[in-house]
C-alpha cells in the first residue's frame, strides 16, 4: 500500500454563537483538513486546528502541510511512526498539521484492518461521559444555560471562570444552585487566577461538589503550588507546552489530571505515549478539545476508549458548529461514542475539498 495523493484545504467553520473564556473569545472552528488517498482505494481523513495557541495560521499550516504532503506520496501510510520521524525533521512547530496528518493516517490503517481504531487498539470501554461547556457571560446567563443543558441530558457541566474568586464562587454557587446535587460540575478559569485567589476559591468551593478545577493559574510553578495546596484536584491543560516538556510536569507534580489535546502535541501517536507517561506518574488523563470538529473529536475519543488512564472526557466542542464537515459520533444524554465503523468511524464531507471560494479559505492537491 503506497500514498497516491494528499489533498489539504484550511476552512473557518462557525460556530452557532460566539463563545468566551478568561483567555479570549472564538467564533470559528478553524480548521486544516487532511485527505490521504492511497493506491488500494482507501483514504484518510484528518483535521487539525491551528490557533494562536498552537503558534499556527493559515499560511504557516499551509505551507507546513505542502511540506508533509511532499514528503509522504509514495510511502507506505502504515509506517506512522516513520512518517511521523519525517514530519518532526521537516519542522518542530505546527503540532495541528502534525495532528491533521497522523490523524489521517492513522484513519487509513484502521480501514485496512476493517476496524474502529479503538478496538484495533484492544479497548478498555465502548463509550464515556463528556462534559459539556458553560461560556463566559453574565452569571444569569450561565445558569440558564446550564439548566439547558442539564435538559438536554448532560451530567456533567465545565464551567468557565475568569480572575475574580469572588465572582466565580458566586457562579459556581449559582449553577449548583440551579442543577441540583446529582449533577457534577467541574471548573476552568484558563490560567487567569492568582496562585492565593486559586487557592483561597478551591477551598471556598470545596463544599460544593466541584469534580475539579482546570488551570486555576498560569505557570508551571504555580500549578505546582495550587496542586499542593488544594483541597480539590487540579487538572493542568495549558501548563502542557509540548510533548518533549510534559515529563517536566509530571516531574513538578504540577497537576493530579493531565488534559490531553492532541491538536496541541500532534496527533493520536502523542496523545498515546502522553497518556502511558503519565499513567506511570500515577495521573489520570483528560481527553479534551479546542473548537474542533468531529473529525479531530473522533481521534480523541477513539484514545479515550482505549487507554485504561484516560477517566475523562471533553469532547463537546463539534456540537456547536453551525454545519458540520463530518458525522459519525453519537452523543445521547451526555454519553459519546463513535460509529462502529472503520478507523475513525465518521463520514466525511466531500464538499469542504471543493476548490476555494472568494471567502479566503485554501486549498492544494499533492
């Protein structure tokens, strides 16, 4: 089996509504998607996300995926690791083309085997429960979202937060208040908090429920700090640099959960050993998502169902986009899984491969 051709296009999809955090706001999915056709007429299927907070733009994915696309027509796709190899040589940045390209290849060995990838890799469960996520707003306006989503039949809410404890704790009351005690809430302030502010909320929240608070704090010291002082879990996301830096995290005890990005750390090959690494630092994983679509969802999904260390999940974010570029993962009261079909189990859109419009997206054929 040989790689005949790559086509890749970077595409803004829109979300349904603008959506806030403590670190800005975003109202596109911005998207480089990847399709690897080979000589047995199987293909693949990626997309990676290229944000500020991967250093990526649409020129720098693009002129990054031209570089890949080169570099792999011909070769054996099943040789990930090797074109994995041949992908950091060519650069150490752009981790989502990284992603968009191993996701793709990794969708291809699954169909050769007639096999969802989670399965391929001997699953330890068939689905798991995501979080879904309550936007920065005006408190009322949260709780009313809230309560939406708890009908909608979600179990577990991610609150955002920003600096003011004071003001979260009064969100966090709120939205107790308004879902009840058998709903499980946990918290994200994106590193905007003050080492004594994150503490002094972590113990003012503790008789509330609250499963955990995501990055209360910047920087890798001062996760260290909170981690140490808390009486709640932290869990650690943008503290993670980079796969080469996460030993150094784990080493800090930085964190009692590790949020797992793969558009950040370049694909389903990284979020694998990133998971292993730190299952032997004794911390659980949460597989998370940026505003993503079902493409790179499903690739995170597939390793949350197969690796024993991943407890869980957060993986909403394709819900929210105005169309959707793919399908296949289901999604019923809070519970995701994906189809039970081949490698990532969704079916692509052709359409989003179409030659470009006036609207400024891009696209190339290797």
């Amino acid at each position: 089996m040989k790689i005949e051709s790559v086509d890749y296009i970077y595409r803004k999809v829109p979300l349904d509504a603008a959506f806030k955090t403590a670190s800005g706001g975003v109202s596109n999915s911005t998207c480089l998607f990847v399709r690897i056709k080979t000589d047995t007429d199987i293909t693949g299927y990626g997309c990676g996300h290229p944000t500020s907070l991967t250093n990526e733009d649409n020129r720098s994915s693009m002129q990054c995926a031209e570089l890949f696309s080169k570099a792999i027509i011909g070769k054996n796709p099943a040789r990930i690791e090797h074109l994995d190899a041949a992908f950091s040589s060519l650069t150490y940045h752009n981790p989502s083309v990284k992603s968009a390209f191993n996701i793709a290849l990794w969708d291809i060995l699954g169909k050769k085997y007639n096999a969802p990838l989670y399965e391929l890799w001997g699953y330890d469960k068939p689905k798991i429960a995501t979080s879904v996520t309550i936007g920065l707003a005006q408190p009322e306006a949260m709780y009313k979202d809230a309560a939406f989503w708890v009908r909608k039949g979600f179990d577990i809410l991610k609150v955002k937060l920003d600096s003011d404890p004071a003001l979260s704790l009064e969100v966090l009351q709120g939205v107790r208040d308004q879902v009840g005690s058998d709903i499980t809430i946990r918290c994200d302030a994106n590193g905007a908090m003050g080492t004594a502010d994150a503490i002094k909320l972590a113990n003012d929240i503790n008789s509330l429920g609250i499963e955990f608070i995501e990055q209360p704090v910047q920087t890798l010291d001062e996760m260290a700090k909170v981690t140490l002082s808390s009486p709640l879990r932290i869990a650690g996301d943008e503290v993670i640099h980079s796969f080469d830096q996460f030993p150094e995290v784990l080493q800090k005890k930085a964190m009692h959960i590790a949020n797992i990005k793969m558009n950040r750390f370049g694909g389903i090959s990284s979020a694998i050993k990133m998971v292993a690494m730190a299952q032997a630092y004794g911390v659980p994983c949460m597989m998370g998502c940026m505003a993503e679509t079902a493409i790179s969802i499903a690739a995170s999904l597939h390793v949350a169902l197969a690796c024993s260390n991943v407890k869980f999940a957060d993986l909403d974010t394709f819900i929210f986009l105005k169309h959707q570029p793919a399908t296949g993962i289901k999604i019923k009261k809070g519970i995701i899984q994906p189809a039970y079909e081949p490698g990532l189990g969704v079916a692509v859109d052709e359409k989003i491969f179409n030659p470009p419009s006036k609207s400024g997206d891009k696209r190339r054929k290797r």
